[in-house]
C-alpha cells in the first residue's frame, strides 16, 4: 500500500511522542508552531470552491495560517475582479475565516493592498508627506513682493506654504509667517543682504504599490495619528463581526519613500526637542559635515522616529487590539529605532532577500541562479532582542524570499536559510510566499513575481511536507518556555542619527543597505564578538533602559531579566541613559562599559548636558571605568558562555521551567562528533532530532558546571537538546560505521509517474545521471518518477544499514522491500533502512525534480503564461522573465547511491 507523504509525521508523532511515563516528549504541533504563507490574492479574483480547495491544501501540507495580501490582476480575468473591501469581497474574507478555522487553521490580514498602508480613502492631505524648501537670496534695501509657490514643474501636487523665515548674513534671524497674506509675502531686506526660506508642506505622491482593484491611491503619511484615525474609518465598519476572528493585521516593511515631514512636524519638533527648528533650516539643510548640523539633524531624525512610534506604531496596536487582533510588523526601512518600532507590534517581523553561502558539502549554490543575500545574524536579532526585551513571545519573519530565481528553488536550499532564522530568535516562520491559484488556470498557475512560489502547481510541493513539518518541530520548542539569552547589549541609535551621512537628511534603517548603518560599528563588532564566542545577546534601547530596574543583581526589563548589560563604545548617549546606567549598576546589576560617550545627543543645552556628563563620568569613575577583558567582566557576572561554538556549531538556547532547550546546527563542513558542552551543571539530557522526531536520552558525562553531550551531527543537519534531572526517554541511538560506504550497482528501472507536460516512457540505466539524457520528452519533464533496484545485502552483520542517495535532484521517498522507509529532502540525502534480507532486495525511490525545465519547455514552445498587470514577472535581477535562456536543470537519482553497515554502540 502506498503511503500518502503527508501522514508519515503523524505516524511518527504517534510512534515516538510517549515516554515510558507516558508524557509528551515533543510539544503537541498547533498551528501557530506550523509554517504560514502570505497569499497572494490576484485582483482579488476569488471564489469559495477554490478558497476551500486551496485552504486544503494548505492544510494536508502542514502550513497552519494564512497572511491574505491582495495585489494586481490577472490579464483576462476582469470579469472575476472584486473591489476591495466591497460586500463581495468582505463575503470572501468572512468565508476565508471560517473555513479556515474549521481546518484548524488562522489567518491574517494586511491593511490595505499591495504595499505600504494606502488607499482610495487616502486624502492629500493624509498622504506621505515631504519637506520642501525653497530659498530666496534678497539684496539689502531690496523688497520682496511675490506669491511664494512651489514650481509647478517638479510638483505634481502644490505644497502648502507652512512658514517663511529669513537669515541675514549678519546672522540675523526673522520669523517673517506672520507677514504672510496668504501665500504672498510683501517684505523688504534692512540693513544687511538676507536669505529667504519658505516651508512647505509637499506630498511626496506615492501611490500604493502592487495594489488590488479597489485598492490605488495614495500611500498614507506615518506620521500623522490624525491620518492613521481616518485611514481605519473604513476598517472600522468592514470588520465588524470579525472581531477576534482574524488572526493578526500586519504592516509590511516600510517602503515609504522620501517622506520626511508631516503637517505638525514643527509644532512636535518643538514640543519634543525643545527649539524652534526654522531657526536651524540652513544646518538642517547643509549637506557640510558640521557640529550644530549634526546635532540638529539628529534632533531631526529623532523626531520622525518618535512620530513613527508614537504617532502610528503604538496607535495602530491599540486599535487592533480593541478589535481583539494582534499586530504583526516588519520594522525594518523605518527611519527610526528599529528596536523600538519592532517591540510596539505584539509579534515583530523580520525578512531575508536573497540566498546566503553555506559550507555544506553538496549544498548547491549556482551563481547563475541566485541574488546575494544579506541575511546577516546581527541584522536579524534586531527583530527577536525587540520581542525578547518586549515580553512577546512571537518572531516572525518573512522567509525565502528570492532565493533563486522561478522554479529553481529546491528544499534543500530552504533548509540551511531557515535554520538561519531560527538560530537568532525568530520562531514563527512566513513563507514568501504562496498565489492564490483556480483550477481554472493552466499550469503553471497564477504566480507573484518573486520567487520562491509555494503552492501545488510547484512540483517541490510534492515533499514539502518535508520541510513544513521540520520547521514544525523546531517551532514547537523554539515557541516553548521563554528566550534565554543572558547578555544585554545597548545599541546606540544616535551615532547614526547624529552623521551626516552622505548629505542625506532623510535615513531608513535598511535591512538591504546595512552597511551604512550597522557594519563596521562598534556595536556590531561587539555583538559578532559575543555571539562568536557563545554568549547569547539581546539589544537594548534607550527606552528600554528607561524601563529597566534591578532585581537580585539582574536587570529586568518587561520580557525577562539578563545577567549583563554591555556598553559597546559609542560617541553619544543621553545623559538620562548614562545616569540610569550607573543608577542600575549601584543597585547591583553588573554594567559593563566597553567605552564610555563623549557627548549627548542633540542641540538643545548640549555644551551645559555635556558639562554634567562629564562630571557625573569623574563622580563615579570606578563604576563605568571601562573594563580592558570584556569577557573578564562577564565571567564576572557569572555569565558561563556556551564553549560549544568552538565545535563549529551555532546554536539558541531557550528556558523551560528550568530547564534548557538547545536548538544545535551544523553549518561547516564536517561532522561534528564527541562529547560537546552545555553550560549547564549536572544535568540529563534528551535529543530529539526535528528532521525525523526521534527521541532518546543521550550518553552524557557530569563535569563541575558544565554537562557534557555525546552527539553526532553531520553537516546540514541539527539537533534539538533539552536537559532533565533523570532520564526519561530509551537510549539515543549511536551508530558508527562498520566499513566504508557499499555501491549499489545493477539495472536501475524508471517509470515516470506523474507530472508534466506529458510522462515520458519507462526507461532502464545501469548508471546514473540525469533523466534530461534519457529523451526529449523528459528532457522537458517536471514531476515525479520512480526508480527502482534489486540488491543482494552485502555479507556484513549490521544493527542497520544506512543509504545515502548521493546527489538528488531534488527530493525523495524511499520503500524497502514495500515498506515505506521516509522521505530525504535536504542535503545530506541519508536514511537509515533498518535490516535487509540476504538476497533480492528491493529498493524504490521516487525522487521529484523542479519545475524549471516544464517551464523552459513551455517557453521554447511559445506557449504564454507570464498574463498578469503591473510587473508581471521578471528574473531574479528584476529583468524581463525569459526561461528560453535557461539550460536543462538536472533532474533524477544522480549518485552515487551507496548504504553503510552500522553498529549500535549501545549494545
């Protein structure tokens, strides 16, 4: 009988979850613990049957919710369109719910279409903002008689005329708004030759990218609560009912461009910074690397951080909570404190973009194919410290996005960037992502212009089970207990803020660009230093610094305590920070100072604050004397870092009631075996591996504060740890090899089973190579075949056997002798088969290829797929789409296919 791959995991979860108490080694798998996908929704060209169908199969794969984005349409299918949040599109999203709910599934919503927040209810006046300046040079004794406008040609949409302040060039100042009649000014230069500068508030004309039907118009202004109240009226009514239902609202990274302003801006400005900003234009405007000008284009940014936060983050919360949703944001691009934006959402979000190198050997990494990523840790942990410090026990990240280019993304590739994810905090992954697709659409279906697409017109949905349900099981520890993380270290926000960098006023926390924030700071040296040398690191905030008290010599923030908070060096830090800092450390906490600040931020009384720095440094010299052995200061601390990193493997650790739950990540190019350290005393220790759900308590040895693990982890593979007073579990199962790696030779027999375009004719090799060589017809093939081999077993005594499939292309089922033995997915492609009979055994294999080559084919033929508005699709460099150029993608059973006798050391 065949086994359907989706129901392995269940079998095993059956076979493996009862220790001999009968308690659950491995949480129960919810929803929340799955994978999810944003979905695609094409001018919103939905219907319930194919709603139900899809949501099924969302639901047979493992993929526990939905994160619904409507974009553009599909060319041909206007009729189909359906405005948004019409009736019908609300009946939609009401049906969506509920059938999802009763497939044990959730969902979340965007609020709008495509990206950023915007809309047809989106006013000019509520529309992102910018600032817009124009200058007038005045001779003395001149008069100035003149409507002030904006030039119509480099402004679609006139700015609105805020102030006119002039500077004489005897550093005269003049507040001249009050003059104004209107938007003319009639003024004459006395005594000295001035400059005028008029203030204008300009929109900067962004409309909603990617939107739906019903969706356009202009992106919102961020800044503006007043505009967030008006861009949610119609929200208000349309989900009425759904209260509590949804899941989530989430807000995707901010892609807000050039909006630098907000109608209040002055009047907050002042409010917040303490000075009149118009006095300073011509500093703020000055692209010279001065002093004051810093200092007034750090006042600047702070501002546009603080409105961002307080004006639209926090308030967006608020107001979904009321309605019994949380909120799901991807900070990132803000021109703001990353780590105060990420922590105002309940579940921050963070996102990879592109394919990042990896050791491992056969891990395959085609120049040709992919986009560089910067999927950089410390980038990553920006997302996870927010939610950690924060008390949020979600991270989610959007996940896969551009790996490779269209229908060349295999699981395999997946695995190593997920584990990535994973190992720096994030815990609730999104695939980027998934495209609503009817059956009424032919093959290869309705696609979203980035890659990776994951839906049942992608021949890797075939064993993606595979990776839905590792992902699954790392999740299931990953979201249990609570982060454990002892190093707090302290991220100096105003460095940036206060450069002048480049000549740019207006700056975005990049998550593509971080060289020109992050890399090569002390910051991030520190936090590389730390993380390489096996301390677990959060990042902290000046607000949160706010916040933070001392309890039993640990400092406590909202989310949890920490044994140290480290000081990177760093230029500025406001003074109420640094006395907060020596405020905790007399209360005990261990503060270490790697540097001390030269100054604090801003212009406002910065010579006076700058004086009282100074002198609260030399009042309490001994407590922020900054130490010379950082790593002295932390052992100081009785911080016990995790030496295991010195093996090679990454790791994230999480607290349980106590206990410790090891997340363990082979990422070199070796295995790595012996017996590796915990930084735990005296302890049990239970192994679980995430990729087959075995479990047993591990050989271990007691050594003063420190357990010590025997363990085998080859590389690209991972292991999950969690410690316990006694043993719980049967033995973990070691195995060495009792000779070198057997071929398996013979005639190997293929059927093709299923795929397309067309199944190419049964075929017999006695070697292995690519199934591209075999005809034309499978040249072009994108789907499944079956190989199949008889063997006699080698004359060995074994306690197993293990097989090792070589190089697959891409994924693979394995039955020996008709029992289904599992699924091999990712690099390296080994299973263990158990016992084989002396003669005539039979192996079978289906192994799945990608789609790439049906995709080629189709295009060679002329055959146009690629129907949709806007951007349609285009390659991984953004280029037209064009799969004609492409080489036939190596497909099948490669080789070499060897198995392995094994021993039982436990015997």
């Amino acid at each position: 009988m065949k086994i359907k791959y989706h129901c392995f995991p269940v079998f095993l979860g059956m076979l493996f979850s009862l220790n001999a108490s009968g308690q659950s080694s491995w949480p129960e798998i919810k929803n929340v613990n799955k994978p999810w996908a944003r979905w695609w929704w094409m001018g919103n060209a939905v219907d319930k049957p194919n709603l139900k169908s899809s949501l099924i199969d969302f639901q047979k794969v493992g993929i526990g919710g939905v994160e619904i984005t409507p974009i553009y349409g599909v060319k041909g299918e206007e009729k189909n369109f359906i405005d948004y949040l019409s009736p019908k599109y609300m009946e939609m999203l009401t049906y969506t719910v509920k059938t999802a709910d009763s497939l044990g599934m959730q969902v979340d919503m965007v609020l709008g279409t495509g990206w950023p927040y915007g809309g047809s209810q989106v006013s000019v006046e509520n529309a992102a903002t910018k600032l817009i300046v124009e200058k007038y040079e005045i001779q003395k004794n001149e008069q100035f008689n003149k409507e002030i406008k904006t030039d119509a040609a480099k402004e679609k949409i006139p700015g609105k005329l805020l102030a006119v302040v002039a500077y004489g060039a005897d550093g005269s100042y003049q507040d001249l708004t009050s003059q104004l009649k209107g938007d003319r000014l009639d003024w004459k230069a006395k005594k000295t030759n001035f400059t005028l500068y008029a203030v204008f508030e300009g929109k900067t004309g962004q409309q909603v990218k990617r939107a739906a039907p019903g969706g356009k118009g202009y992106t919102l202004d961020h800044y503006s609560q007043e505009a967030l109240n008006a861009y949610v009226v119609p929200f208000d009514k349309a989900l009425t009912g759904l209260e509590g239902k949804l899941r989530a609202i989430f807000n995707d990274s901010y892609e807000v461009y050039g909006t630098d302003f907000t109608p209040k801006f002055l009047q907050e400005f002042e409010k917040r910074r303490g000075y009149d900003l118009k006095k300073y234009l011509p500093q703020l405007l000055s692209k010279e690397d001065t002093e004051i000008g810093n200092r007034v284009k750090s006042d600047y940014r702070e501002t546009i951080s603080d409105l961002l936060l307080n004006k639209f983050d926090i308030p967006w919360t608020q107001w979904a909570n009321a309605k019994q949703f949380k909120t799901k944001l991807q900070a990132h691009g803000s021109p703001g404190n990353l780590i105060d934006l990420y922590a105002s959402a309940d579940i921050p979000e963070c996102e990879t973009f592109g394919s990042m190198p990896y050791d491992i050997p056969g891990f395959r990494r085609e120049k040709e194919d992919i986009r560089e990523g910067d999927a950089d840790p410390v980038m990553l942990k920006f997302s996870s410290s927010a939610a950690h410090i924060a008390g949020k026990p979600l991270t989610s990240s959007e996940t896969f996005t551009w790996l490779r280019d269209h229908f060349k993304t295999a699981l395999s590739q997946c695995k190593p960037e997920v584990e990535d994810l994973m190992l720096n905090g994030i815990n609730h992954v999104f695939l980027h992502g998934s495209t609503y697709s009817p059956k009424r659409a032919e093959w290869p279906g309705w696609k979203f212009y980035a890659s990776v697409n994951f839906n049942v017109n992608n021949s890797i949905w075939e064993d993606a089970p595979g990776l839905f349900d590792y992902i699954a099981n790392c999740q299931s520890l990953l979201q249990a207990g609570k982060p454990d993380n002892e190093t707090l270290l302290y991220y100096p926000v105003y460095d940036t803020w206060g450069k002048t960098l480049e000549g740019n006023l207006f700056f975005q926390f990049k998550i593509h660009s971080l060289k020109e924030w992050l890399h090569g700071t002390p910051f991030y040296e520190t936090t590389k230093k730390l993380m390489e040398n096996g301390y677990g690191v959060d990042f902290v905030s000046d607000n949160f610094i706010a916040q933070a008290k001392v309890e039993n010599g640990l400092v406590v923030l909202p989310g949890g305590s920490y044994k140290s908070l480290v000081v990177p060096n760093c230029d500025k830090m406001p003074l109420a920070t640094l006395e907060k800092l020596i405020a905790l450390k007399k209360d005990g906490a261990a503060i270490i100072f790697e540097g001390l600040p030269k100054s604090v931020p801003g212009l406002k009384d910065y010579e006076n604050q700058n004086q009282k720095m100074e002198a609260l440094i030399a009042s309490n010299k001994t407590l922020v004397n900054p130490v010379n052995d950082l790593f002295a200061a932390l052992s100081e601390a009785k911080e016990q870092p995790e030496t295991l990193v010195k093996t090679g493997l990454k790791f994230i650790r999480r607290d349980l009631n106590g206990e410790k739950i090891y997340y363990l990540v082979n990422h070199t190019s070796k295995v790595i075996e012996g017996y590796i350290p915990l930084a735990i005393a005296n302890k049990e220790v239970l192994i679980l591996d995430p990729l087959t759900r075995n479990v047993g308590n591990a050989m271990v040895q007691k050594n003063g504060q420190t357990t010590l693990v025997k363990l085998r982890i080859e590389s690209g593979k991972s292991l999950l740890l969690k410690t316990e007073n006694t043993a719980s579990e049967k033995p973990w199962q070691y195995y060495d090899s009792l000779a070198e790696p057997i071929a398996l030779k013979g005639d190997w027999q293929i059927a093709f089973e299923k795929g397309g375009p067309k199944l190419p004719a049964p075929a017999k090799v006695n070697s292995l190579e690519s199934w591209t060589k075999i005809s034309a017809d499978a040249e072009a093939f994108s789907g499944t075949a079956a190989y199949t081999l008889q063997f006699d077993a080698p004359k060995i005594a074994a306690d197993n056997w293990q097989l090792n499939l070589g190089d697959v292309r891409e994924s693979a089922k394995i039955w020996l002798n008709g029992k289904y033995i599992g699924a091999t997915w990712s690099v390296p492609f080994q299973i263990n088969l158990g016992q084989l009979k002396k003669e005539k055994n039979e192996l079978k294999i289906e192994v799945t290829n990608l789609s790439a080559n049906r995709v080629r084919d189709l295009e060679m033929k002329g055959k146009e797929w690629k129907i949709f508005y806007e951007i349609n699709m285009v390659d991984k460099d953004y280029n037209k789409f064009d799969a004609t150029k492409w080489a036939p993608m190596p497909s099948g059973l490669l080789g070499p296919v060897t198995i392995t006798p094994l021993k039982n050391q436990m015997k």
